[in-house]
C-alpha cells in the first residue's frame, strides 16, 4: 500500500516536469490524433477534413519558458533547478520501480517455494538492477546538492524531508510544490520574452508548394466556397499543365538523345538577347580595358593608387561573371537537361541581377577613385581611364531597365521549369506568422482543409512547421526550436482522380498501312481510384483504373484518328497501361504511357511521397 | 511517534554488540557537539521501513574512541571528531568521512544507500 501511495506521488510530481515546448501541440483529425511532431510518421488526413492544431497553452507556456532560459548561452539558475528536480523525480521513479520488482520477485518465489523463503533483505543487497537503480537514485541526490546555493529554501524543504518516516514521500512533495511554482515564473518569462509561429502549406509532388491559411496565425486568402467531394474526374489547372508537359516532350520522346528543337529555339534567343546585350554595353572591351588599368595601376610607382585598384578589380569582376554567363543545356539525359536548363537560367539571371545593381555603382566610385587621382597628380592614361569608366557607367543606367526585364524573364522562366518549395516552407514565412506569447491568448488553430484554394489532390503533402522564437526588447524574433509535421492527402472508397494528362506509347495491335512501333502521342486519362482507411501502402501505391483518350496517328487516309483505351495505372498516374482502339482507323492498340511532369518533378522533389 | 535516537557506544552497549547485529551501520565517532548532531541526523534518517529502508539501518554514536575495536582501528585509522563511517550488513567498511561541516540528512542517506548494497 505504501508503495502505491509512493508512486502515487512521484507520477504527480514527475507530470510537472519540463519537455520540449513543441510537443505540447496536439494535432487532431477525422481519423486520429497525434500529439507533438513525429517526422517518422506521415498520417493520412480526408481531402474534406478539418485538422485542428490544439496547443496546450499552460504547459507550453511552462515548456517554453524552460527553454526560453534567460537569453544567454549559459542555463539560468531556474533552468538549472528545474533540469536538477526533474532529474532527481525520474531517478526517484526508476529506483521505486526496481524495488518493486525486487519485492514481487521475491514474494513470487516464496510463493512458489514456501520451504526456501528467500530473504527480501538480502535480495534488496544483491539485486543487479536494483543496484543500478540505486546508483541512479545517488546521482540524483548529488545533482540535489548543488540546490543548496541556488535555491537554499527549496533545498532545505528537500532535505527536512529525509528526516521523517515517509521521506521520499515528502521530498516529491516538496518538489512537487517547487515545480508548480516554477511553472507560474517559467509562463511569465515565455509570455515576456517568447513568440510561437506556425504555418501550413501544401506541397504537391508534381507542383509548386503553396502557403495555407492558419486563422490568427496568417492572412492567407482561403476559397470563398467549401469544397465537397465529386465523383467525376474534372480537368483542372493540373491536367492543363500535363498535357502541355506531354506534347512538349513527345518530341522528346522521338529523339531521346536531344532536347527538342522548339526548345534548342528558345534557347538560342536567350543566348542571343544575353550576346546583344554585351555588345550594345561593350563589355568585352570594358573588361579588357579595366584588366589594362589595374595592370598599370600595379605597375605604376604611385602610392595614393590603393581605391583606384580596388574599384576596378571589383568593377572587372562583375564584368568578367557578365562576359562568361552562358545558357546550358549539358546534361547525359532529358531530365538532367532540363533541370540544367532551369538552374542555368537562373544563375543567369541572378548574375545579370548583380552585374546592374554592381557595376553602375562600381564604374561610378573607380571613376571618382581616378579622378580624385588625377586631381592630385596629372596623368594622361589616368584622364583616359576615368572618362571610359563614366561613359560605360552611363550606358549601364541607360540599359539597366532593359537588363532587369532581361534578368527577370530568364528568372521567371527557370522558375517554371524548377518550381521548388523554398519560398512557402521558408524560415522567413514562419517567422512572418509569428505571435508574442501571452497568457491570455489561445494558441490553437485548424486547418479546413475544404477551403484551400486552388486544386489540392490525393496524396499532396501538408506540411505544418511551427517554431518557438526568443524575442527581444526591440522586438527581433531569434528562432529557438523548429519543428514539422507533414500529412499526406487521402480520400476514400472509390473516388476520382482530376484528368490526367500523359505521354502514352500506342503499339498497334491490328493490320495497318504504316509502319509503326510505340507511337508516342499525348494522352488524356480519366481515372478513378480506390483507397482503404488503414492501408497506407496499398493507398500509396494508388492503383486506378479508367479510360485513356488520345489522338493517334495510325493511317494516312484519315485526318483524325481517336483511340478509346481501358487501363490501369499506379503511383498517382505516374505509369499508364492499357489496351484500346482506334475509332478511324478501325484498329487495336495496346500502350504504356507516363506522365513526363510528373516524371520530372519528381526527379526534383527526390522521389515518391 | 518519537525520532529514533542513535545507540551511544560504550554508554548503551558496547561497538562489537552493535556491530553483531545484521544491518547497515553508520558509526559517528567523536563527542563534539557536532558529532552528537549528525549522529541524531544518522538516527533520523536511519528510521525507514519503505522505499529502501527494507535493508535495516543502525545509526552509532562512539563517544569514547577507546571504544573503537581494534580490527576497525586497524581499518579506519586515526579518527577526528567527528568521523562517520559507514559498514555493509556484514561488516565491511565503505567509507570513512571527516566531516566538513557542510554534510546534512541528503548526504547521510546516500552514505546508507551506499551501504546498502
């Protein structure tokens, strides 16, 4: 009985103990509830579900305070009390444990055994684990002492408390009523000095992320009609991008070994409005001619020549990056082409971004530098310099909004091609959504998933971040902790999926006039989809089956020619099979296809979710 | 229920009579003022029939150190007052401490857990 009325005790008190603030959120769905971040783990949540973000404002309060500490490297005295108590209560904890197994052991043993009768002392003297038990309870007490200096009145309640018959009993109590006083102190320092952001985004395999609405959290624009759930597959803005994706790559497909003509055009122009734009700047002859100064500014034997120097090797390096920027389509397959295409257009871009921001203010400075110069000392080549570094400063203002429009587009265009996550799972938006932590405010939010704007499909990721921050006496937010909980899209039952677009590869299976062997055409495919609560790999794996319509080319006596298909596919449409016919042609067909975005962003995004 | 008091060696029995019994001891040697108080403190925190306290512990107050039997002598050494010394059940000394003033009831209950074992 005593000992029940012991561990009694010791959980109350060890319920007080500090944990790590972030995992005093609890998420709550339709079909289950987690509590804290667990990254391992990605649940599934109803494509018409709410998910309420719940966050236990007292002991978060305390949890974060306990973080929080005083700002400093160095653990406050109250940090330091309250890891010593939280340390001595599990030490506490463990050794009562063993002691009771200890007991049970031996009280089982002599039950079975009444003639041996074991003695409880002498398993108590040699019991491995309890001994362990008991050299874990010591180190407890010794952290214990160093109360004394922190915290003398908590130390000698602690202490007094050995003294009497139920002491460990006493001593949890005692810390127990410590702890409860910590807390209060530990929730006015989180409520001065704390702030908690949380953010919500989706993140679709096979598109941008996109930041959603977190009311009191964020001003993000939600859908002005609730979504329910339909049965018809609908084309919506994804399938528009699919099949625009599928037709730029059939050609592809017709020549693995090169990127499309189209695309080799478009570059062309890229490269050559970059080469024009050199031309009409005379970069290359401002580079040679800043190369020519720097060398004579080291050459000459004057010493006031030190700004001169420095400008105009800073100035000949922005020109130089200018001068040497090139598109590039290296790559040994599509994908690795395109993805080279896309970064090369954004260091393209960035550079073109640097070099009108850099160089007019450069030229500027080293031709002030030389001037400055020249005033001091009359130099010929000096004069030169200087009027050739004013005039091409004057044709960078001249063309800088040329240059920026020129900078933008590439970047806008590397964009599309290399669409990634970075701008809505930032640092920058969770700090943005930041609250002050009070301790009047509720924390808590949903997330209706219902009025997300825009398409949102089965298995799109939601990803919550959520990050405690220090904030200073001006307000500056300084991250503490950070943490995320992705969820993946799910319905259930039968349900369809929007229409996809895809490349598929039409064999003909009936006699035809040409000569034709997996005629890669675009494809539109209407799928349904089935999904099991409990099963994540089968709803993973997202087998659907449907009807695959495409515009085949089969005879030359026909101007159009359409194929009904039946098929299946897997991994979110990502591979198409099936067996169909053309209308026109009057001839069978069997496929295999896949969706080349899809294909792509994948490649981007690491693989499969 | 009153504190236990601590045995006082020679004037309630003699050190070999205590140390024959089957418990952990903790022996306070010397008759200072100090040695009487953490002798009461050993007594104090002897008292303990739960959570640990199923090994028997005995506080001993030696206020004579011509009570000190000679194999414990032999073991301990000199003896300042006040020393505290603390035996298993069957007799082996863990440890022998000077006091530095500063050690309390926490201290002396890790010196019998210490024993205890």
């Amino acid at each position: 009985m005593k000992l029940r009325l012991i561990a009694a005790a010791l959980l109350l008190a060890t319920s007080a103990l500090a944990q790590s603030p972030l995992n005093d959120v609890q998420f709550k769905w339709g079909n289950g509830q987690q509590n804290g971040f667990q990254r391992k783990t990605t649940p599934e949540i109803d494509r018409y579900d709410s998910l309420a973000i719940n966050v236990d404002k007292q002991k978060f309060l305390t949890d974060a305070g306990a973080q929080l500490g005083n700002g400093t490297q160095t653990p406050s005295d109250l940090e330091t009390e309250l890891s010593i108590l939280g340390s001595f209560l599990k030490q506490v904890g463990a050794y009562h444990a063993a002691l009771l197994n200890t007991v049970a052991s031996v009280a089982k043993q002599n039950a079975a055994n009444p003639g041996a009768q074991l003695s409880m002392v002498d398993a108590m003297s040699s019991d491995p684990q309890l001994a362990q038990a008991r050299a874990g309870f010591r180190s407890g007490l010794a952290d214990l002492k160093k109360l004394k200096t922190i915290d003398p009145q908590t130390y000698a309640a602690v202490e007094q408390s050995f003294g009497s018959s139920s002491a460990y009993v006493s001593a949890a109590n005692a810390i127990e009523n410590r702890l409860n006083q910590l807390s209060a102190t530990l929730q006015q320092n989180a409520a001065a000095t704390g702030a908690l952001g949380l953010t919500a985004t989706i993140v679709p395999p096979d598109a941008a992320a996109r930041p959603l609405h977190l009311p009191n959290y964020d001003q993000v624009a939600v859908s002005s009609t609730i979504a329910v759930p339909n049965y018809i597959p609908v084309v919506d803005a994804r399938t528009q991008r699919e099949i625009t994706a599928a037709e730029d790559f059939r050609d592809v497909a017709k020549s693995l070994t090169q990127v499309s003509a189209q695309f080799q055009a478009s570059m062309k122009e890229l490269q050559t409005s970059l080469d024009t734009l050199r031309t009409s700047l005379k970069t290359q002859v401002l580079e040679v001619q800043l190369n020519s100064l720097i060398q004579q500014v080291r050459s000459s034997a004057r010493t006031d020549l030190g700004p001169v120097l420095t400008d105009a090797t800073a100035a000949r390096d922005l020109v130089q990056q200018l001068n040497s920027t090139n598109l590039t389509i290296d790559g040994t397959t599509d994908a690795q082409r395109l993805l080279n295409v896309a970064n090369s257009m954004n260091t393209t871009a960035q550079a073109l971004l640097d070099a009108s921001k850099g160089i007019p203010d450069d030229l500027n400075k080293l031709a002030d530098d030389t001037e400055t110069a020249v005033r001091n000392t009359a130099d010929a080549t000096l004069s030169q310099s200087e009027a050739m570094v004013r005039q091409a400063a004057s044709d960078f203002l001249a063309k800088q909004t040329f240059f920026i429009t020129l900078a933008n587009n590439l970047m806008s265009l590397g964009q599309l091609l290399a669409a990634d996550s970075r701008l809505a799972l930032s640092a920058d938006r969770l700090a943005a959504a930041a609250r002050n932590l009070d301790a009047n405010t509720d924390y808590s939010t949903t997330l209706d998933l219902r009025t997300i704007p825009g398409d949102v499909h089965v298995r799109d990721n939601i990803v919550v971040q959520a990050a405690l921050y220090r904030r200073d006496a001006n307000g500056q937010l300084t991250q503490v902790s950070t943490d995320s909980q992705a969820f993946v899209v799910q319905r259930y039952n039968i349900f369809p999926d929007s229409v996809r677009g895809g490349l598929i590869f039409a064999e003909p299976r009936s006699k035809i006039d040409r000569d034709i062997s997996y005629q890669p055409v675009p494809a539109l495919g209407y799928y349904w989809r089935t999904g099991f609560r409990g099963h994540p790999a089968w709803n993973a794996m997202s087998p659907s089956f449907g009807i695959t319509m495409a515009l085949l080319d089969f005879s030359d006596a026909n101007t159009m020619e359409l194929g009904f298909a039946g098929g299946i596919s897997i991994f979110r449409d990502l591979a198409w099979v099936g067996y169909g016919r053309n209308l026109q042609a009057k001839a069978n067909y069997f496929y295999v296809g896949t969706n080349p975005l899809l294909l792509v962003k994948l490649f981007q995004n690491g693989g499969l979710r | 229920m009153p504190m236990p008091a601590p045995v006082i060696v020679p004037r309630d029995k003699s050190l070999d009579q205590v140390l024959a019994t089957d418990q952990v001891h903790m022996i306070i040697i010397g008759s200072s003022q100090r040695a009487t108080e953490l002798a009461e403190l050993a007594g104090e925190v002897s008292d303990r029939d739960e959570f640990g306290g199923a090994v028997p512990r005995c506080a001993v107050q030696v206020t004579d150190d011509d009570a000190v039997t000679p194999a414990l002598r032999q073991e301990v050494g000199e003896t300042p007052d006040p020393t505290i010394i603390t035996l298993k059940r069957d007799g082996t000394v863990v440890r022998a401490v000077l006091d530095d003033g500063e050690i309390d009831r926490i201290d002396l209950e890790d010196m019998f857990l210490e024993a205890g074992v």
